[in-house]
C-alpha cells in the first residue's frame, strides 16, 4: 500500500546516480512541487547528484515552472538527460550548452514507447522511426553535444532491412503526477488533459526494483474512485504527495484547469479565438486545404496549431478528425500556451497508445514546423548553432504520416502584410529559412516513404518535394518568383512547368472554399 510524504520526504528518497523517469507533456504529468524539493535538498545537502533523467516530451512553461527547476541548482544534480524535447527547460538546456550534462533528444514516440519494453523486460525498441535523421548513429546518434558520448542507439539489420534499436535500462525512480489518489494509492487523471504515459514508466519502474512516487492534488477515501477512471493502480504506487499549492498543479502551461481539455464540459466553438487576416493565417489556410474530409490529421505546434482555428472557423471540424500526438482525438487541437490538450475531444487515449498509431501510418495527413529547409528536402527543427530543441515528436509524425505538410513564414522576420488580397513585403526578412544544407536532420527527404505526399507552404509560395527535388508549384499574389523567392533562397528549385498562383482567396476576409469541399454550413 502507497504510504503518503511530503514533497521534501519524497526527495530524500532518491539515491545519487538514480535514473529518473517522467510523463507527461507542458505542465500537464510533471510533479512541480517534488521537483522544487528536489531542487533544494541538492542546495542544501548536495543529494541527489549526478540523476540520469528520462522524458518523453517537453515538461514546463518555457519560464520557471517544470522539469526546468532541476537545473536551477546547477551544475551536479543531473549529469545526463534523454529527452525529445529540451527547449522549454532553460536552466538544463544551458547546462548542457555548457558541458556540465550530456544529453540525448530521440523521438518523442519511441521514449514513450521504450518504457512498455522496459516494463515487459524485453531487450529494447525495434523501429524504422529515426533512420536517416540525426538519430540514426551513422549521423550523430541523438547526441546534442560534444560531451555526450553514450551510444543509446545501434543500427541493426533484421530479415534484411536496416532497423535502429534503442536500448532498454533499468529505471530506479518514476517521478509522475495525477489528480486524485485514494487511500490505497490508486491514482486518477481525472482533471488531466492528457492521459500521459505514467502507467508505463510506473510498471517500468516497479519491475526494474525502482520506487514510484506521485503528486497530486486531492485525496479520496478508498473504494469511492471508479475502477476504470484508475490510470495507475496502487499497487505500482510506492509514495503520495498531495501538494500543498495550486501552483505546482496546473493542467496546462496556459490554464490551471480548463474542462474542456478534460472532458467535463464540451465548450461552444464560436467562443474559441479567430485568427486576423495576416500572413500566418494565409499559410493555415493554404494548409488546411490540403485536409480531405474524413480524414484523420494532426498538428504541430506554432503556426501548424493554429490549422485548427481555421478549419473551427470554418465550421468544418465535425468533418475531419484532428489528433494531438499527446492522445487527444476530434475536437479542436489547443495552440500555446495549452499545446497538446484538446477542446471538446471525442477521446483522450494515453500518450504511447497514441503513438502506436502514428507510427504504425494511422494518420492521413499532419501540418508541422518549418523552420529550416534545404535543397534535398531536409527539414530542421531540432538543432541551430548553440540553441538546442530537439525533434518532439516530429520524426515519428514526418516519417509516418501519408502526407507531410511543413508550413512557416518563408523568411525569419520579414515584415509583411495582406493588402486588397495580394502579398505585400514591406521589409525584407533577416535570416533565410531554406538553405544549402539544414544544420541537423529531423526529416530526411531522401528517406521519404514511398508515396509519400511532402510539401512546403509559406505565405510567399508552396513547394513540393518531386522525385526528390524541391519545386516551385505555386506562389503567391503580389509576389515576383525571382525576386521575393528563387533570389532569397540558398539553392535553385525547380519550378514546375504549370507554375499557378496560390487561390487568391486565401488573401481575403472571407474564405469559402473549405465550407465548399467540405460540404459545411455557414
């Protein structure tokens, strides 16, 4: 039976050089307040130190709040760290640009999916997802720094075709957070956004000898939780926090509880925002006209999320299925600051659940960053100069889903505006975005599957990736191909011979052609 602490009793648990596991993704899974005690016993005691630390995503709010806090008490309490995403975390980010933790980023799916296999006791994850990425250990293996030197991915092949298998480990601690815990320990996610992976890393935990310890914010008398709103049985649990400040409980990095991101209450469309006409909407638009109706898609995050409002706008969302990779499907996918959580979801699985079908080629279509492209195809998000992100899940999504769209303003910080329906560049932008060559893989253009449809949508112009050559297939009104594109490029595209004009309605205030395909009601 689970024995109830406080946060400062739970730190003391954990031994130096432990590997800790978390779930979850922003705020959502992360156990604030046993993080903030962490952080002080190592200040005050010097324990724990050198933790190896294990995530499946990015966990904080880009400012104080998350996994962030352990890198408040500087160098010595984590000295490695896998994550898929390290960029909201600033004070570990810094302490790996510094060399004081070496640092791995892999695919979000396969972190989140490793844990199962740990659970099982089996040798390791056997996958295709990251051949031909900076992932692949013929490129950089996942390492985000010249000090990091652990090989945490081997290149094998299997009834010959190439695989990449990620090593299982034992884990020593899960470090998890729910809602509600009755008296035996049982956990619920009752006001969670996200059924995050925490019923995973806790089995792993638990058969590797380790110890499990979940915050939450409330308690309940035993028997009174239903059986099936369980989503981590006491019987995996070792410790109980109940925190002692809101604070440390938030249900997103934007909201401290919103129920329509868990369930309770299902929010009325028209009140959701409504996106300006301005340069990000063209691009949102241009890409929520590649959706088919009925078709399964999901979105990144930036500009991708924003898809979702449009296609709300239109009054199209009950006829498309939109998925956010953290588990929720239908609805309206949120943008930041609740990134990952949906409004009005028709289900919410758990996080690995998910990923099963995005890896398995579930989704039709996805809308992702494009934040660096080059003349193979090669998309960047991960990794520019000492600025260290890592890929999310985006090398699963890209390698996976049957059509891949990269949206992004075709330039960084170019002034632009819509003026009576054309494209107008007042100021030229500071930094080009495609480029000789991306400074890492996320998506290899060269390993695109087979059939795979690939473009690349700015407000200036659309690409597409044809028999592995970027080309020009559209551009914009108010826009001179030589002069505002081809000359701003690093590299000479091909230009498709029936060159068109992006639909000049994606330029104005109103935009009929999603309610038209899709056979929507004003």
């Amino acid at each position: 039976m689970a024995k109830f602490i406080t946060a400062q009793e739970a730190a003391s648990l954990i031994p130096d050089g432990a590997t800790v596991g978390l779930a979850g993704m922003g705020l959502s899974g992360w156990a604030e307040e046993v993080g903030r005690a962490i952080r002080d016993n190592f200040k005050q005691t010097g324990h724990p130190r050198d933790l190896n630390l294990k995530q499946g995503c990015a966990m904080g709010d880009w400012k104080e709040r998350g996994v962030t806090v352990l890198g408040e008490a500087g160098p010595g309490l984590v000295t490695r760290w896998s994550a898929a995403h390290i960029g909201s975390a600033f004070a570990l980010n810094k302490l790996v640009r510094s060399g004081d933790i070496q640092c791995h980023c892999l695919p979000q799916g396969v972190i989140v999916n490793l844990w199962r296999e740990i659970a099982a006791g089996r040798p390791g994850l056997l996958t295709k997802i990251g051949l031909g990425t900076f992932v692949d250990p013929r490129i950089e293996g996942g390492k985000m720094s010249p000090q990091t030197t652990e090989d945490l991915v081997e290149l094998v092949e299997f009834q010959g075709e190439e695989y990449l298998f990620y090593k299982s480990f034992p884990l020593d601690v899960a470090l998890l957070r729910g809602t509600i815990a009755d008296e035996n320990g049982n956990i619920s996610f009752r006001n969670e956004s996200v059924m995050n992976e925490g019923l995973a890393v806790a089995s792993a935990a638990k058969n590797s000898g380790g110890i499990v310890i979940v915050q939450v914010e409330y308690l309940a008398q035993k028997g009174t939780l239903d059986p099936k709103e369980v989503s981590i049985p006491g019987i995996m649990v070792d410790y109980v926090v109940q925190a002692t400040e809101k604070d440390c409980c938030w249900q997103t990095e934007g909201v401290y509880f919103e129920p329509a991101f868990s369930g309770q209450i299902r929010k009325p469309l028209n009140q959701l925002p409504v996106l300006d006409l301005s340069p990000r909407k063209v691009i949102c638009r241009r890409c929520a006209a590649e959706l088919a109706p009925g078709s399964v898609a999901n979105l990144g995050v930036g500009i991708p999320a924003d898809v979702a409002s449009v296609v709300a706008e239109c009054g199209c969302s009950d006829k498309i299925t939109i998925t956010a990779e953290a588990g929720g499907i239908g609805g309206v996918p949120a943008a930041l600051p609740n990134f990952g959580s949906n409004y009005n979801a028709e289900a919410i699985i758990s996080h690995n659940s998910m990923f099963d079908f995005i890896d398995g080629g579930g989704l039709d279509i996805t809308v992702l960053g494009l934040a660096e492209a080059d003349e193979r195809g090669n998309i960047n998000v991960s990794k520019f100069g000492d600025r260290l992100s890592g890929p999310g899940g985006f090398i699963d999504i890209t390698q996976s889903a049957k059509k891949v769209v990269f949206a992004g303003t075709f330039m960084a910080k170019a002034k632009e505006s819509i003026v009576d329906g054309k494209l107008v560049i007042a100021e030229e932008g500071s930094t080009r975005k495609f480029v000789d060559a991306v400074q890492q893989v996320t998506f290899s253009g060269q390993n695109a599957r087979p059939g795979q449809t690939v473009l690349y949508v700015t407000e200036r112009c659309v690409l597409q990736l044809i028999d592995g050559k970027m080309t020009v297939i559209e551009v914009a009104p108010g826009i001179d191909l030589e002069r505002d594109v081809l000359s701003q490029m690093d590299f000479r595209p091909a230009v498709h011979p029936d060159l068109k004009t992006m639909d000049p309605g994606l330029f104005c205030e109103e935009w009929d052609y999603l309610r038209s395909a899709f056979g929507a009601d004003r």
